[in-house]
C-alpha cells in the first residue's frame, strides 16, 4: 500500500504532513513566502491574533540562552480585524491550510475573535492560544483546568472551525488541562507553549528582557521537557496531540511523532534556520519511504533510525 502522509486533527482538518511552522516564527506566512516558500507545509500556524491590534511589550523582547531562547514578544499582532479581511483572503488561494493562533485577555475576547473568524474562507482552524507568558494574566486560563474548560466551551458554541489548544507546561499535570479541553470540546491539543524563564543581567541587576521580567524558553533546551509532555498527554487524551519543543531536525521530529504527536511544529529553529522546515518535510518522508510505512502511527510501532550523517 502507499504511504499516505496525511493528518487527520479532527473535524475536517486535514493536513497533507505533520510537519509545521509553529506559531510566532512564521509571522503570518508573507515574509517567509518569499524567503523559503510555504508548498511543502503540513500546516501554518500563525501569530497570536487578539481583538484589537497590539504593539507588544518594550523592546528588547528576545535573548538568546544556552541551547535556547527567550522571548517577551507580547502578542504584537494587528488584531483580528486585518486577519480576517486582509490575510486570510490570500491564505485561501494557498496550499497548506494555516491555523490561526488566538491569544486575548479574558474568555470574551477569545470568544469574539473565533466568532469573528468563522467560517472565513482562508482559516483552516483555530489554535486556541491560552499559554502565553508575556502578558499579565497570560497563564491564567492554561494552568486552571476549570477555566480553560471554561474558555473552549465557550468558543466551541460560536464556531464550527476545527479548534486546537495550545497548552502550557507551566503546571503539575499537563494531562489534567489536556483532559478538560477535550471534554469541553477541543479537537486537538498543541504541546507545549514555552516554559516560563528568566535571565538576569548584573549590569543592570535586573531582567534583560524588561517585558514581564520573565519570559517564556524554547528551543533545543526544552526538547526533551516537551517530549515528556507529549508521550504523558498521548496517555491522557484521546485526541490528537501537535508537538512542539525544540525541533531542529528530522530526527527532532520522529521523536516526537515516536512519543505520540500526531503531527510536529518547527518553531525557534526557524529563526537560524530559516529552511530547516523543508529539510524536515523532506527527511520525514524519506523516512517513511525507507521503513516502509503505510502512516505516520506506525512510527509509534517502529524504532525511530539516527539521522543519516
Ligand atoms: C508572545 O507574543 O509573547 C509569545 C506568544 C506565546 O508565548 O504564546
């Protein structure tokens, strides 16, 4: 039988490969478009979209740490008004479906951006985005299982889009929160949002990055906190789990898909290397040619090889 690389997140999302650009490393696929192209993408998932426009926290808003990065962005998006009526026009006339990635201050706001983005053509699905740390009261839905049920139940009577949520490993029992947003009506949940971090300059003896004072960690030294996560919510969930932490290559990402992610985002990788997701696209379905898969869960099945050299 022949390979068939598609993703079925639920509810009619399908994506033609697991492998994405997460969230605030793609912008809203515009600029990259020119740089890397965007036809081999699983999936686009795009900036945090709030109601109005924001101009995000003072600068400077990232730093780099060891095997990782720091960022303090602040959701600087122009709210979803633009979205809706100048992006996703143009989103609709490309091949990968894009996610549009919704942050906001309290149930109401995310409420009002996914009625606002319902049924537009050019939004292939929404990735509910209660994990931020960069703005007060950021965490507060993704780390009170009761709340964030609160805010999916909610969005879920006002559209019919597919609806991801993106979570935070910023709790006890991610599981816990994973568990409640399926039961209020999630599709799929994306795991994990950054870890909450700081660093320190003793020059200034205060935060290098002046947002919040903390801000949240990503890259290759988060990877292996993000795939303890995501084999604990295969566990915990029966509906599928995007991974994210720390992907840098092929291999990065069959481990994820090894641990249980029925699909994988890119994220700060894409900030060094900006074509690594085209690599990634590329060794993953070498991969699959060479084992002789027929889908991606039979990665859980089979021994993930080291990376060719
Ligand atoms: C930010 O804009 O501060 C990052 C978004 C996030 O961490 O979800």
């Amino acid at each position: 039988m022949a390979f068939d690389a598609t993703v079925d997140l639920g509810r009619g999302l399908l994506l033609p490969n697991p492998v994405g650009v997460a969230s605030g490393t793609f912008g809203y696929g515009f600029e990259p478009l020119e740089l890397v192209g965007i036809d081999h993408l699983g999936a686009i998932y795009s900036k945090g979209t709030t109601l109005n426009p924001r101009a995000g926290n003072s600068p400077p808003r990232i730093a780099e740490t060891t095997a990782g990065m720091l960022n303090s962005i602040g959701l600087q998006n122009p709210g979803v008004e633009v979205v809706a009526s100048e992006y996703a026009p143009i989103w609709a006339t490309w091949d990968p479906p894009v996610i549009v990635n919704v942050a906001g201050a309290d149930i109401a706001e995310y409420v009002a951006v996914c009625e606002r983005l319902d049924g537009v053509p050019g939004v292939a699905g929404l990735e509910l985005n209660i994990s931020c740390p960069n703005i007060a009261h950021g965490l507060d839905l993704g780390t009170d299982p009761g709340a964030a049920s609160a805010c999916v139940a909610a969005v879920r009577q006002v559209t019919s889009l597919p609806l991801l949520v993106k979570l935070t490993p910023n709790v006890t029992d991610i599981g816990e929160v994973a568990r409640a947003v399926e039961t209020a009506g999630a599709d799929a949940v994306t795991a994990v949002n950054t870890y909450l971090g700081m660093k320190v300059s003793l020059r200034r003896l205060g935060p290098v990055l002046p947002g919040l004072g903390t801000a949240g960690l990503s890259g290759p030294a988060i990877k292996p906190l993000a795939l303890a996560a995501v084999a604990r919510l295969r566990r915990a969930v029966a509906i599928p789990v995007v991974g994210i932490g720390g992907i840098a290559s092929t291999q990065d990402a069959l481990e994820f898909l090894a641990a249980g992610a029925a699909a994988v985002q890119i994220g700060t990788a894409n900030f060094h290397s900006p074509h690594i997701s085209r690599q990634v696209v590329r060794g993953c379905l070498e991969y699959a040619a060479q084992s002789g898969l027929e889908t991606w869960d039979q990665v859980l099945q089979r021994p993930v090889r080291p990376e060719p050299a």
